[in-house]
C-alpha cells in the first residue's frame, strides 16, 4: 500500500521549516463512512489483525506536545500490532515493527481510519521492550547508513498474513538533503520512486527466519520442495521415501489436530503407479462417450485420483497438499505425466501468487442463441470436482490449473524392473537420495519430529532467478560464480547445464539463507550456509542427469577433473568447508568406482 509521500523520512531538510513527518496515512477519505479505498490496505489491516498485541502493552506519542500515551487508554485507538518477520527492499531486518490503527475524532474527520508508523512507538511486555527508533537503528546499520541519511518508506505492505514488507529509497546514505520546500522535495522523491519501478518486488523475498531447530535435519526436504514443488526421492526400497512425504504433509497441522492423529491427513494423497501406465488418462482422467448420442449428448469426464486431488487443494490454498507417486519409474513418466511435467515449466510469480497455465483446458460449445459456454461435459466434471463457489469460477473461466500450494513428490526405486529417466524428467525435478539406514530410528515415536510447516516454509513465491537475483545480489553472484567455473569442465558434454537449472541454484541457495544455525542453536557463517547448499543442489540437479560409458564420461572422470572443480569452487565459497563430508564429491567418487564396470550413472 502506498503510504503518504515524506510521512515515513529522515534526513531531509526544508529551507521553510515545514514538512516534517506525520508518522501516519489514512486509509481511506470521502465522508460519510470513511470506507477503506487505498489499494492494498485490505491485506495491511488483515494482517495487523494477525499479528495483534493487548492494546496495553503499547504507547505512542499523541498530539503536537508528543506526549506518551498507552493505546489502551485513548478510545480512538482500535488496533496494535507487532511485526516479527519485517523486509525493507527485500532484506530481512533483525528487529521487530509496531504498527497503530487509529479511528479519527476531530471535527473534520470524524470516523476515519488510519495507521500510525511513528518512530517513537513503544511496546513492553514484562522483560520485553521493542521501540520503533531502535528498528531504525538496524535499517541504518543493515543498509550501512550514516545517523544523518536522508531516506524514506513509500510503500508498507503485508504477505502471508505476518510479513511486513517496506519498500524504501535511499536518497543519500551519508548525509541529509536540502530542498526549498515540500513541494519540491516531493516532485524530486516521486521521480526516484518512479525510476525504482519494481525493483523492490515484496513477493519473492525469504519469508521465513531462524527456522526451529528441529526442521534442521529435514532443510534438504523443506528447501528443495520450496525451489521446486516436484521432488524425486531415490534409493533402495524401505528407506521411509513414501513415509516422509506422509510425515511432511502431517507436519502441517497443529499436533493436537484430528489431522495429525490421522493414518492419512486430508493433504496427503498416495497414488501407485502401474506398469501399464502409457497416458494420462489414470492420473488425470479421460473423456467418455459411452451412452452419447451422435450430437454429443451424454457425453462425460471421468476424473483421475490427480484431478481431484488438485481440486481439494484448490479449496484450501493456505494448506500445502502432498500427491505422493509411489514407485513412480514403474512406467515411462514422460507418458502419463506428460501433461504436468509440461505445465510445471509455465509456472510465473504475479502479484496474487504463483498462476500456471491450465492442466485440463476449458471446452466449449455454442448455445442456441450462438453465445459460447463452457460444453456440458466440463461443466459437469467442474461440478464434481468441488463445491467451493469460488474454485468453481476459477475452473470455468481459467481452465484447471495446478495451485501454487500442492506439491508433487515421486519415490524412485531403480533396479531391472524400473524406466530410467530422461533428461526431461530431471530437468523438471529436484532429486534427493535416501539410501541412509539409521535402524535406531523410528523406536520412539510413530511420527517424524519435524516440527510445524506452513505456506511459509514450503510455498515458494519465486519461480525464476530474476525474482530473487536483485533483493540477494551479492549471493547470487556467488552461485553464478560458482556454476560458470562448474559448468565450465562440462563443456563439449550433453551434462551442460543452461537457464533452468541456474534458476534452481538461485532459488534453492537463497531459499537455504534463514537455515543458518547449527543443530545447537548457534550461527552459521552465511559464505558455509551458500556452499552447503551448492554441495547439495550440485548433487540434486548436475550430477544426477550424468550417466554413459567411458566414451561419453570420460573427460569429466579422467584425473577427477569434475571431482576437483567442484572441491576447488566450493572451498572457494567457503575456504573452511569441509570437503570430505560433501555429498557431491562422495557421488562423484561413487559414480567414478561404478565406471570400472564400463559404465556409470547417479542412479544406484
């Protein structure tokens, strides 16, 4: 929401004396009612309402004296909230912001709402006190201003319910600036806003921060799926791969939940895959014409396990669903999954959430008068998929596409009775393997402490590298740094990497950013954090597309010319990381042992 020009500033002098901040916007004008007009405020207050405090444990100063007043004891105050997970152009700020709703009763405004943001706003509870002047404070030192910059917030928006995001302009980080009056202060500020355009997009940020240490052991699992909601879990049968996507899908419910207790939450789908599986038609469903007329009549949809399970996870978008795909190399994917593999590629970040093009087209016919709706058949299956009015809409208008919450995880044996996969596959996945047997685990509890999951942890919001690279630059600049060294020993080979999978190092590093404390709770030095996670996704998206016969693999093998590269690029990141627990370089050992056979593949 765009907030009033120079109300949120510091450091701008004016030759008249006037001008100084408000510290506040109102929400909406027009009299009588005062109805909230400004774009984006409807998702400002929704989220204060989340994040509300008890009135009593904040105060601000009211009136042209600045006397302190607690918000319990002025009427007009409505609302306080407390921010935790605040961004200002994308970063992650240390230290929390106090937002007021105020409901105005002066003669000339009566009834009208509006926010306060004043910098001087203060909120104790017992031991706890946070100020708005020490926010400022760390803003000053995130962005290494001086005490006297001149800067000021534009705009103050709310995601997911709980993030506060401010997009800010730094006009002159190591004094203030002059200007003659607010008039031209104001001009000269709109075109700097006007030149920023959407460099300060609030929806691809990180949203989440010092993540519980108990979802430590499973980052791969939560950071992966984030990058790429379609994940491949490989490895010898029994290892718990249809289990952890069970338990995933589990660990987004509160423990004491009828859905936690369930064998099967609600958001947990299993699908077997058959070996006589050539199209699509298991999965998403077919139509049929048994009982139709020659003018069409009677025609109808049966739909697949799949289709239905997109529906149900249309209606409840702020709940991540899990589709597990067991055995799914049983019969060729690229055959019965052809449909999804292709739309997973159009998936786009927008301003209302990751949108992709439809998995099932509307199809239309012609009415008696000529009008064109949607064919009886379509209207039908749309129908019986759901009866949310407003999936329903959605589906007859847009076709029905996959929903930015549902994730798509496949469990992969490979032996003689399996397909192996094509580039195209792989392309399209992240690959984690479970070849690891702990036969301690699993005595104590019947479910995985993995701790709460949410939209935050496992949604991604960015599906491309440019919706990360500008608010992370100096990380991203490492990864690319990384991956021309990499993808530089696999010149001359078909392994080459190209845009796709640079924009899932991008995603997949920057969305490991919040992990960043060790199993004790301590800081991790963020240059180990980026390595580890190149350690990772190198494994997750170059090495296991490698495969052939001394002919085709040798130039990467001989000498342990990849080995070596990727060890040098990563101490490079990190000079202390600790190369001999790597899991690429122990991969690439594995596969180098295999070529002795004459021939070697990730795959085991």
């Amino acid at each position: 929401m765009n907030i009033d020009l120079s109300s949120f500033a510091f450091g701008s002098i004016l030759e008249d004396g006037v001008g100084t901040p408000s510290w506040g916007t109102a929400l909406g004008q027009g009299r009588p009612e005062y109805y909230i007009t400004r774009d984006g405020a409807d998702e400002l207050v929704m989220g204060m309402v989340y994040k509300s405090v008890p009135l009593s444990y904040v105060s601000l100063p009211l009136g042209r004296g600045g006397r302190m007043y607690n918000c319990s004891e002025v009427g007009t105050i409505q609302l306080a909230s407390l921010f935790d997970k605040v961004f200002v152009n994308g970063q992650r700020i240390g230290y929390p912001f106090i937002m007021i709703l105020q409901k105005e009763d002066s003669a000339s405004h009566s009834g009208r709402r509006g926010i306060k943001y004043t910098d001087k706003a203060e909120y104790k509870m017992e031991r706890v006190y946070y100020t708005n002047a020490q926010f400022v404070d760390a803003v000053h030192k995130k962005f290494e201003l001086s005490e006297n910059a001149c800067w000021f917030v534009y705009d103050i928006s709310v995601l997911n319910y709980e993030e506060l995001h401010m997009k800010a302009i730094f006009v002159n980080k190591e004094e203030n600036e002059e200007y003659s009056n607010s008039r031209g202060r104001s001009e000269e500020w709109t075109k700097l806003i006007e030149e920023a355009g959407d460099s300060y997009s609030i929806s691809y940020s990180n949203n989440i921060s010092n993540p519980d240490i108990k979802k430590t052991s499973f980052r791969p699992y939560i950071t992966a799926i984030k990058s790429k909601p379609f994940l491949l879990l490989a490895g010898i049968s029994g290892t718990g791969k249809s289990r952890i996507v069970r338990e995933l899908a589990r660990a987004c419910w509160d423990v004491d939940s009828e859905e936690y207790k369930a064998h099967k939450p609600k958001n947990f789908e299993m699908v077997q895959v058959k070996p006589n599986w050539h199209d699509s038609s298991e999965l998403l469903g077919y139509v049929s014409r048994i009982g139709a007329d020659k003018d069409g009549n009677g025609v109808t949809f049966v739909a697949g396990d799949f289709l239905k399970f997109i529906a149900r996870a249309w209606e409840e978008p702020e709940v991540p669903y899990f589709l597990c795909l067991d055995e799914m190399n049983l019969a060729p994917v690229e055959q019965y999954f052809a449909e999804y593999l292709s739309v997973v590629e159009s998936r786009k970040a927008t301003e209302e959430g990751v949108v992709t093009d439809p998995i099932l087209n509307v199809s239309y016919e012609e009415d008696k008068v000529g009008l064109k709706r949607p064919i009886a058949w379509y209207r039908n299956l749309v129908n019986e998929l759901t009866s949310d009015k407003d999936v329903k809409e959605r589906f007859l208008k847009y076709g029905i596409t996959i929903p930015q919450n549902l994730i798509v995880i496949g469990t992969v044996n490979m032996d003689e009775t399996t397909f192996s996969f094509s580039r195209k596959v792989l392309d399209r996945a992240m690959t984690i393997e479970m070849n690891e047997v702990d036969l301690n685990g699993g005595l104590t509890t019947h479910h995985e402490p993995i701790g709460k999951l949410g939209n935050a942890e496992l949604v991604g919001y960015a599906v491309e590298g440019v919706d990360v690279y500008s608010a992370n630059k100096d990380v991203c600049d490492k990864v690319i740094a990384y991956l021309k060294v990499v993808n530089g020993k696999l010149e001359g080979t078909p392994f080459k990497i190209a845009y796709r999978t640079r924009n899932e190092f991008l995603l997949y590093v920057v969305n490991n950013l919040p992990y960043n404390k060790d199993a004790e709770g301590k800081d991790l030095n963020e240059n180990f954090v980026i390595a580890r996670a190149l350690d990772e996704i190198t494994n997750m998206k170059i090495l296991s597309r490698i495969e052939g016969d001394e002919t085709k693999v040798s130039k990467l093998f001989n000498n342990d010319e990849l080995r070596n590269t990727i060890k040098a690029a990563l101490t490079n990141v990190w000079a202390e990381y600790d190369t001999e627990k790597s899991i690429s370089l122990a991969k690439l050992q594995e596969m180098k042992d295999k070529l002795d056979s004459g021939y070697t593949s990730f795959w085991s």
